[in-house]
C-alpha cells in the first residue's frame, strides 16, 4: 500500500484521518504544522499528502509548493 502524511494542526481531525488509512493498510505519518512536515519530507517520499489549508505558521498551499520544489515528480 501507499505511504501517506496527514498534516493537520488539529489532533483529532489528523489522528482520525490517519487511523482510517491505517486500517485500509496504509503506512501512515502524522505532522502537526506545515514545518513539522517539511522535516518529514525531508527524511522520506510519500505517495500522497494530506493537509489542512489553514494553520498556523505554513499553511496548506504554501506547504504543497515547497513540496514540489523537494519532488517536482
């Protein structure tokens, strides 16, 4: 299965969004802000990202661009 980080500033919407993946087989990361998971990008590939638009600090959309600059593909 697929390899996924979830990023959501919100615990309860991110942990619930990850155990559903889990379930489905998935190996699933969790990050709490868009800088927590820029560190995590840094170290591995995902095959999908999941997050918020809105939190504090790096948003969403700015958390999407700077992650097609890590992997363009």
């Amino acid at each position: 299965m697929a390899r996924i980080l979830v990023v959501d500033d919100e615990e309860g919407i991110r942990s619930f969004v990850a155990e559903c993946l889990a379930i489905e087989g998935h190996a699933v990361d969790e990050a709490a802000s868009g800088e927590h998971a820029l560190e995590s990008l840094s170290k591995s590939a995902y095959a999908l990202m999941i997050t918020d638009l809105h939190m504090p600090g790096i948003g969403g959309m700015e958390l999407l661009r700077r992650a097609r600059t890590l992997y363009p593909e």
